[in-house]
C-alpha cells in the first residue's frame, strides 16, 4: 500500500518533548552539577588545608 503526496502531508510525527524526556534531562543536569559542587569543595578543602587529619 503506498501513499500519495496529500496523505503523507498529513501524517504528524512524534517530536514533542515528552515529561519523561524534560525529568531525565533535569536529572541529569542536577546530577552533573551535584559532581561539581562535590569536585570543588574536595579541591578547596585539599587545597586549603581544611581536611581531616587521617590519623
């Protein structure tokens, strides 16, 4: 079965953001900022000598 030019014109396809879509990507934007709050404080705290001693 083949379609012709008007039917295909009609067809609409599925290219909207979806809510899954929007929570994953807002998910991992606050994952990727979580690694970098995380990353900076280990580096501010290494470098400023504020760790806990390992003793």
């Amino acid at each position: 079965m083949t379609l012709n030019k008007n039917e295909l014109k009609m067809i609409k396809a599925g290219a909207s953001i979806s809510a899954t879509l929007l929570n994953a990507l807002i998910k991992g934007f606050t994952t990727f900022m979580d690694v970098g709050r995380y990353l900076g404080s280990s580096i501010r705290r290494l470098f400023g000598n504020s760790a806990c001693p390992l003793d």
